[in-house]
C-alpha cells in the first residue's frame, strides 16, 4: 500500500524562529516502525505512528493536561460509546470502507476533559455527516479488535470530579498520566498507532483543536457536568502553565492519490 506523506505548517516551521515564540509547543510528526497485519499476525508490514512532542521553550517548570490520553499506543476516537454484541470482533473489524481519494481533517483535544476524543470530519461537510460518522465507526471497530487482540483495555472516556483533582493526585495519583510535566527544555512524546487509517486509506490532516491551554479541566458536581474546575497553581515542582501554544498540522494519505 503506497503512504504519501505532507508536512503542512500552521504555526510552527514556517519561520525557524516561530517554534519558540511560546513557553510551549506541541508538534505533531509521522514516523513509521515494522509491525505486524491486524488480519494477519505473521505479516510484517511497516506501521505509521502520530507523535505528538510537547515542548517546554521556557526557563521555568510546567505542567498542564494533555489534548488526548493514551492507552496502548491507540487513540480514543470521536464517539463516546462503542458498540458491545455478540459479533465477532475480527468479522466487524475486517467490515470496513475504504476512502482512497477522500480527504478529512481529524480534531485532537477539543475540550480539556481527560482523553479527549479526536473528531473526524470530511472536508467540507459537516461533523454529523452520514460518511464522517460512517468512517469513526470503521476505525472504532478496527481499534476495539486491535485493543482486545492485544489485551489491551478499552480506552477510557470521561470526567474529572473535583475530589480527584488536587496537587497530590495530579503529581503522582490517580490521574498523573493525564497531565504532562515538562522542565526547561525538555520535550514529551505520546505515539498514537495509525494502523487503522492505513487500512481504510484515504487522506488525514492530524490538528490540535484548541488555541490555547486552559487552566481547568471540565469535571461533574453530583448531576451537573462541564463545571470548570481550576487546576493547582502549583504541583511539587511544577507550576501551571496556560495561554497560547504554538504547534503545526501533519496530512498523510494512504493509498494511491
């Protein structure tokens, strides 16, 4: 299968100097590692992987949420339920379209939930077009095989709630590996496997849906959800760090185009 690969600027790489114009950037980039056929274990065939680098810039020491959590090296993809029968995993999996020539733009992070989903959208139509929602629930399917053939849990959607979200719990608890925690200089990559969008082709343009870090996280308070909870100030030896960021778009096509 031929892969074609873009680099196409938004912030970043335009100017050299643009990369550090900001306390912090995400950059997004393609990469690509031998791995094996999700139909077929014993076939090596080379995997494509998003990374997304973020980059302190600054002398001082940072944490804030990640635009998108990972489990397994996998994505938590735009729709918030998947669908749980007695179909054979593999057999759903393997029913999918294929969208060579078709171009789409996938949202990362929208809203600073923990694992925010990634929204795909055909250029030009809307988000809650019939083929935008038919291709999240290809890849979903392809995924939910991929994590359970490999063991994996099921990635986690959700909330935080405010008893949850204190200085102790953000440094070393129960949700540290929501959050990144950068010193001067430093970088930190999170790998999402793209294996799925290889399979079903077509052309994806990879974007931070978000201009700036926001100093809360969106929890629940008994009924009520999307309170705005305000993130510590302070955690150990991190201070908070929110307002703009600088990062790029990444488009790979797969496929003949």
């Amino acid at each position: 299968m031929k892969a074609k690969l873009l680099i196409i600027t938004a912030l970043l790489f335009l100017q050299g100097y643009c990369l550090f114009s900001q306390c912090v950037s995400v950059e997004l980039s393609i990469t690509y590692k031998q791995g094996y056929d999700v139909f077929k274990k014993d076939s090596v065939v080379s995997v494509p992987f998003l990374n997304i680098t973020y980059r302190n810039n600054c002398d001082t020491n940072y944490y804030f949420l990640k635009f998108c959590g990972n489990d397994c090296g996998g994505m938590v993809l735009c729709r918030w339920l998947v669908h749980w029968d007695t179909f054979d995993l593999l057999e759903r999996a393997k029913i999918h379209g294929n969208y060579k020539n078709e171009n789409f733009s996938v949202k990362i992070g929208g809203k600073p939930w923990y694992n925010s989903g990634w929204r795909i959208e055909k250029d030009g139509i809307d988000t809650f077009s019939l083929l935008s929602n038919h291709i999240s629930c290809c890849l979903e399917n392809i995924y939910e095989y991929i994590y359970w053939g490999s063991g994996c849990k099921k990635p986690k959607h959700g909330y935080f709630s405010s008893s949850i979200v204190t200085s102790e719990n953000i440094l070393s608890g129960t949700v540290q590996d929501q959050f990144v925690f950068l010193k001067p200089n430093e970088t930190y990559v999170d790998t999402y496997n793209l294996i799925g969008y290889k399979i079903v082709e077509g052309c994806f343009t990879f974007f931070i849906d978000r201009k700036e870090i926001k100093s809360f996280v969106l929890g629940y308070e008994g009924s009520n959800s999307d309170i705005e909870i305000e993130l510590p100030p302070v955690v150990g030896e991190y201070q908070l760090y929110s307002g703009p960021f600088n990062t790029n778009k990444v488009t790979v096509c797969f496929g003949d185009k």
